[in-house]
C-alpha cells in the first residue's frame, strides 16, 4: 500500500508523530500502532459516537487503546461498545489514517457497514467487475463443456 506523502504519518492526541499503521485487512489492536491510533481516534472524536452522539457514562482517563470503551447498557440490557470505524472501507480502496476513521457504536457500525459501503463509488465498479468475471468464467464453462 503506497500512501500520499501527506499521509504517511500523523501527530496523535499527546503530540507524539506516529506512522500510519500499513496492516492489510484490520488493524490490530494487540500492536502499539492499533492501540494507539484507535486511542487517538476516541479521544479526538470525544469518546461519542459520531451518528448517534452516544457516549460512556463516564471517559476513560488515560485511555491507551488496549481495551475497548464500554457504553451504558441499551434495550435488553445488552451492553455497547465503541468502535474505530473506516469511513470509506478498505474494501473500497479506504486507509488506515486517522482522517479516514471515525468512533462509532457498535450499533451505528453494524448498520453502516452494509448501506454505506454499498453506495461507496468503488463499491459498484467491485460489484460490475465481480459480475463481469462471473460472468467469463461461466462463458469458459460452458465452452469447456461443449467441447469436452
């Protein structure tokens, strides 16, 4: 992953200059570079839930990033949890700077993930091209087929 210069590092809450994590996939919050950048991520964005404005009844103080941040209990007494989001996800070409982050609940998360993604630009060309080699590689098989 080659990341503009602009991005290759970020000054963190405490005004530590830290890399931009490159991990494939998830970040990962065993890794001092997870820890931290989800720990800047919650204090930049005030331990709140950025859609829905839920927040833990009370802040963690010097919060490292190791554990994640528990919300008051909701309906059922399930309890929530804070989460680092990617804005625009991986899948459609998101990184992992904090510009491109956000803390979300639990709940505005599993409800973003399939709507906001699916209308992401990246998104539809992925699906046309998923489609579009679904759709050769059927071509091939029935090729293959009538020729034995």
């Amino acid at each position: 992953m080659v990341l503009p210069a602009d991005q290759e590092t970020y000054t963190d809450h405490l005004g530590v200059v830290r890399r931009t994590p490159r991990t494939i996939g998830r970040l990962k919050m065993q890794s001092v570079q997870g820890r931290a950048m989800r720990a800047f991520v919650f204090a930049r964005d005030g331990f709140t839930c950025q859609k829905c404005g839920t927040k833990p009844e009370a802040l963690p103080v010097e919060y490292d990033g190791a554990d994640g941040v528990e919300l008051p209990k909701r309906k059922r007494d399930v309890v929530g949890w804070l989460v680092l989001d990617h804005i625009v996800s991986r899948m459609n070409g998101g990184t992992h700077h904090p510009s491109n982050l956000q803390t979300l609940c639990d709940g505005c998360n599993s409800v973003k993930v399939g709507k906001d993604d699916a209308r992401h630009p990246n998104a539809v060309k992925g699906r046309r091209l998923a489609d579009q080699l679904r759709a050769d590689c059927q071509a091939r098989e029935q090729r293959r087929r009538r020729h034995g």
